[in-house]
C-alpha cells in the first residue's frame, strides 16, 4: 500500500469539542455516571478501532493524549489505529514519538517495523524486530513478523527458525503454521508446507486468514493434480 497523505491533526486547543465527544461516548455504553477514566477510554477506542470506526478511535487517543501528552502507549496506540486506516504518515510520527517518550517500549518497534515492511523497507524493518524482540524476547509476534520478513528477503531458512521459537512461546499456533508452510512451499519443501497448512486449517476459523491459507494449499496441490498429459 503507498502511503498516503498525512492528514492534519486535531488542534490541541479544541479539547472542549473532544471532550464532549469523550463524555458522548461513556453516555453510549451505558454508563450511570460520567466516568473520565483513561482505561475506560481506551477500552472504547479500542473496540471503535476494531469495529472499523477508525476516526472515532482516534478522536478518543486524542482525548487521551491531551490528557497525558507523555505516554508512549498511547501514541503507539493511535499510531496502531492510524496504520489500520491507512494514514500512514501519522502512523510512523506516532510510533517515533512513542519510542522518543519510552525507548524500552517494545510494541511500538514491532508496529513501527510493520510499518518499514509495508513500504518495502526490509532492512529497518528486520531492525525494528530486533529491537522489539531484546526488550521482550516472548514477543510472539515480533518474532512471527520477523519471519515474515525474512521470507521477503528469501532468507528462508532464518525465517523457518523465527517460526519454530514462536511455536515453542505456545500462541497464535495457526498463524505460525501458515506462515511457516508458506515459507516451506517457497523452499520447495512441500511435504513440510502440506503438514502445515492442513494444521492450520484445522484451526482456523472462516475469515480472511483461512482463505488465504486455502489458497497458498491449493496453489501448491494445483500441479500435482493436473492432468500430466495436458
């Protein structure tokens, strides 16, 4: 995906149009009282973010930010939401100010490495994983984007090894299998990518994420049931 413009901003001085929109979204679930409370707050965001009310998340990090302009979790967070709406560039301004406020904050390297890997920038991508993987070794996705990238860069048997640590952390088991059959089904291994791609489907449930595995498995079955006269 390219990147896209840079959209402007809140103005930090609008915090009034904000906060009723915050205090609009503690009305919304139910509350009896008006409940300011920051973990709440980022609870709501994140289900807007989930539910795809992408401005609306961010409208309430912005609440959050103004709030407390110093925590890193919450520009990777906003950072996060902008990255999944496609704002790219304040993606990564978010993501280098969370790491700026907390150089030990290892999801904000994986995200930001995210980002280097969606725009083609392996190399920072593969240092970013690092980084986030000395500050929290059992980072299981750190280590399962790494591998990713390391297929990318057909360094195929680095990205087998960052699979099989994954698997032994015990999460997210599908996703590495899928991931890791792919990479034995560009290595040629295909014994190894069939056993992988079918524990996978065992369970995965119907998404997206199934359907691509669907088709890596039936892409690597089209040859072998071809007909060899035609």
């Amino acid at each position: 995906m390219a990147p896209t413009s840079a959209v402007s901003r809140s103005n930090p001085r609008d915090s009034q149009k904000r906060q009723g929109i915050e205090l609009k979204m503690i009305y919304s679930q139910g509350a009896t009282q008006i409940e300011p409370d920051c973990t709440r707050l980022r609870r709501v965001a994140r289900d807007k973010a989930q539910q795809g009310d992408y401005a609306q998340a961010i409208e309430i990090m912005n609440c959050l930010i103004d709030r407390n302009p110093s925590d890193a979790n919450d520009y990777n967070n906003r950072g996060l939401v902008y990255f999944q709406s496609g704002q790219l560039l304040d993606a990564i301004a978010d993501y280098d100010r969370a790491i700026q406020l907390n150089p030990h904050l290892a999801g904000a390297y994986n995200n930001r490495a995210n980002y280097y890997a969606q725009q083609g920038q392996l190399i920072e991508a593969i240092a970013d994983y690092d980084r986030a993987i000395d500050l929290n070794p059992v980072h299981v996705r750190a280590w399962i984007n790494q591998g990713i990238t390391f297929r990318d860069l057909k360094l195929y048997e680095r990205a087998i090894d960052n699979f099989d640590f994954a698997l032994r952390l015990g999460q997210l088991k599908a996703h590495i299998w899928a991931e890791r059959g792919r990479t034995y089904h560009l290595m040629g291994d295909w014994n190894y990518a069939l056993a992988d791609y079918r524990r996978a489907l065992e369970e995965l449930p119907a998404g997206r994420r199934r359907q691509q595995v669907e088709t890596w498995l039936n892409e690597l079955l089209s040859p072998l049931q071809s007909d060899p006269e035609n």
